[in-house]
C-alpha cells in the first residue's frame, strides 16, 4: 500500500487485497441501517462488539451458575487472577513491563486514584499544566484535586492555548511553558491524543522537559491505547490512565487501565489509597492489620477484580495479540491518510480538517471543524448509515479504526458525503 491515493472504488478496493488485516472485520459485529452494516467510524467513542465476546461472558457465566463462590478459585479463569490475564497484552501495546501495567475501575476515578499518589504540592511546587480545552471529566478531576489541597484553581492550573488563529498546540510552546514554570510545577496532565483535535502529542518530548525541570509527566491515554503503539516504560513516563471501551472494543462501562512506572510501582512508600485486593497476595486473606502494596502497578489496585467488566477486554486484547499494534498502526496511516485525501477533494461542504495533517502527530482520528451547519450534517451523515460523533462546538469526529474499517469503507464514506450539502 502506497500513496499516492486515487479516488476510485477500484483502487481502495486493491488496497483491502494487499491489506494484511483485511480479514480481522469479520471478528466484529455491525450494526445495520436500511439492511446494510453501516460505515463505522465511531471507535474514538466505543469501539465495536468482537465476536468472541458473548461466548467469552458465558464462560464466566457457566463459573458463577454452576461453581458459584469456586469461581475465584476453580473456574475456567479463576477469578482471583482476572487482571493477570489481561497484563502481557497490555504490556505489549503500551510499552510497559507487566509489572507496570493493572487494570480497575474506570478511567476518571484511576485518573483521581493516581493524581492523588503523584501530585504533591509542597513549598514552591504547586501548579499543574493541562490542555485547555481538555476532556471535561480531566479538568473536573484537576479542579477538585487542586481544591481538595486548599489551593485556587485559578492560580494552580496552567492551561495551554493555542497560539492566535491556530486550533492546535505546538511542541515547542508546550516545552517553553513547562520551562517558563520550573520552579512552581508539580506535574503536567495531557491527554494523549486531544479528544477534539485529534492532536498526538510528543509523550517522549513532554516527558523529558517536565523531568528535568523536576516535575510528574502524566498522561490521559484514552484517545492513544490500541490506536497508536506506545513506549511508556522508556519514554520514562511517570503513570498513565486510560479506559478500554474505544479502540480497545472491550464495551461500554468496561474496566480501565492503569501504567505506573517500575520506578514508583516498585516502591512500597509511594503514597496510595489502598483496599485488600492491592495487597501483597500472600498475606491478603490474613486478614490482618496493615497494608502491604504489591510492589508493582497492581499495588495500586483496591477492590475485587471487576470479571465481567474485564472478560470483553480479555477477548479483544487476543485479536490484538494476534493482528499486532505495529501492523495496525501501519494500516491506520494509510487508511486516514486515505481518508484526508479524499476529504480534500470535497468542494460541496464547507469544514477545515483541524487535525495535524502530519500523521506523526495524529491517530486514526481526523476532526472536522464546521463554522455551520455541523449538527445538521453530522444528522445527514447518520441518515445514510453513516455512525460518527458530532462534539461542541461545530467538530465531527471522524475515526476508522483499522482493526475493523476498510478502504472501501473509507470511499463510500467520501461517496455519500459528496451528496450531502
Ligand atoms: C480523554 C478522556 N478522558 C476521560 C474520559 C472519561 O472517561 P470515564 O467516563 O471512563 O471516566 C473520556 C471519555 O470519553 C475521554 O475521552
């Protein structure tokens, strides 16, 4: 597969022959609109059904009707370890030694969960940067963080703007403001990928600056994890959060994950709000006074092991496994960059693709800007079968997940939009 593109249905449909993961849509379910799957480029917000998964829950099922509380123990996945079986995979996609990685709860609560063990004002060191414009869960999470330590929003939180004119940010200004605040900083919180834009930023570049003016480099994952390969571990991030329901497909509600460098995860001291299931396995149905965290990220967790929020994410993950998130993303460039191609060619809608045109700085998303119209167009596109998101203000978010889209995917979507105005 090669740019340059063409805009035909015969030449996409001579990229899904040469597609090495062409066959992998047959591992999901489609919704139907008018008899005919529609054109899904909605996994940015949940990711569609895998196949294996209705089968996976009825083995958990199968445990708790016919071995009940033996499930823990003797299931077909004993329960006890459910989070184990999700490690290696997780490991492999974002770069992390296993002992890095854990999955509980969801994104939002890992998010506080983790703030609270890193973000640590003391003297001088109080301010957070984030992007302005952040997902509006993050911004919650570090208004009430910086409250909850009797601190002023207004003061303690460094948002990052666009320059005049521009609706991204640039690496360099987001390194000069982490150097402009070196002495107040405590840590800088960044989504991944922007949720609105699309922007990938520079996680490596980010990381290094806020290290070295002595601050905690966090990260939001949940627009990156299955979309774009990671290296956490030797980027030397400090802890990650992200949720499983987007390019992960592991369904809505579904457990979220958790990175926490071997640096930290190894330290018994680092500070954490605790509950019986981080404690080290051995002494953990002692049932005695005083917490001993599990020396890697599972320290971190607190309860239960969540079974049926994890079992869609275990199955998922095997087709993961078995596709590889550098063949994916490989796809993913071509097929977004298919994509742009194709948009560029459209005179009949009035919109500017916001997203960075360098794919380097950007995942399977590309987003819209509509100055009019947006709403009304976003109901046209789902008229024709067509399943996106629109989000405030005037953004129509287009993602075609390469596990289950194809290029003909991608020029029928451009085939349909050419008849819209
Ligand atoms: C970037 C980002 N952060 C946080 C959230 C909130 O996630 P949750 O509701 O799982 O806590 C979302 C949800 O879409 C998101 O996109």
């Amino acid at each position: 597969m090669t740019a340059p593109f063409e805009a035909t249905i015969e030449f996409a449909r001579v990229q899904d022959q040469a597609d090495k993961l062409s066959s992998f849509k047959n591992h999901f379910h489609f919704p139907v609109h008018n008899g005919k799957p529609v054109i899904y480029f909605c996994g940015n917000s949940l990711g569609l059904q895998p196949k294996t998964v209705s089968e996976a829950i009825d083995v958990e099922l199968q445990s708790w009707r016919e071995i009940a509380v033996g499930g823990y123990f003797k299931g077909a996945n004993p329960w006890l370890y459910y989070q184990e079986y999700l490690k290696a995979s997780l490991a492999k996609m974002v770069g992390a030694l296993e002992n890095e990685v854990t999955v509980m709860n969801a994104l939002t609560v890992n998010l506080h969960l983790l703030m609270l063990s890193f973000y640590k004002p003391k003297d001088k060191r109080t301010k957070i940067i984030m992007e302005a414009g952040a997902f509006p869960s993050d911004q919650y999470a570090v208004e009430t963080l910086v409250k909850h330590h009797d601190l002023n929003p207004d003061e303690h939180i460094i948002e990052l703007f666009p320059k005049d004119g521009k609706k991204t940010l640039e690496t360099t200004d987001i390194l000069s403001t982490i150097e402009a605040n070196k002495d107040s900083l405590a840590m800088v919180l960044l989504g991944g990928i922007n949720y609105y834009t699309g922007q990938f930023f520079d996680i490596p570049a980010i990381t290094k600056a806020t290290h070295n003016i002595g601050a905690i480099a966090a990260f939001d994952l949940a627009h990156v994890v299955g979309n774009i390969p990671l290296q956490l571990h030797d980027w030397n991030v400090d802890f990650a959060v992200w949720c499983s329901y987007k390019y992960l497909n592991a369904g809505p509600g579904a457990v979220g994950g958790v990175f926490v460098h071997e640096k930290h995860a190894t330290n018994k001291d680092t500070p954490r709000l605790a509950g019986w299931w981080g404690n080290e396995e051995k002494e953990r149905f002692k049932m005695e006074k005083g917490f001993i965290p599990k020396q890697n990220a599972s320290g971190w967790n607190i309860s239960t092991s969540q079974v049926f929020n994890s079992t869609a994410l275990k199955a998922s993950l095997a087709i993961f496994d078995e596709a590889g998130i550098e063949t994916i993303r490989k796809k993913s460039i071509e097929l977004t960059g298919y994509l742009e191609f194709l948009l560029n060619r459209l005179t009949n809608l009035d919109f500017e693709i916001i997203t960075p045109s360098n794919p380097q700085e950007r995942g399977a998303q590309l987003s819209l800007f509509f100055k009019e119209k947006g709403k009304q167009i976003h109901q046209a596109m789902l008229d024709n079968g067509i399943i996106v998101d629109y989000r405030e203000p005037g953004v129509i978010r287009v993602a075609p997940a390469p596990l289950y889209c194809s290029f003909e995917d991608v020029y029928r979507f451009y085939e349909i939009l050419t008849t819209i105005h």
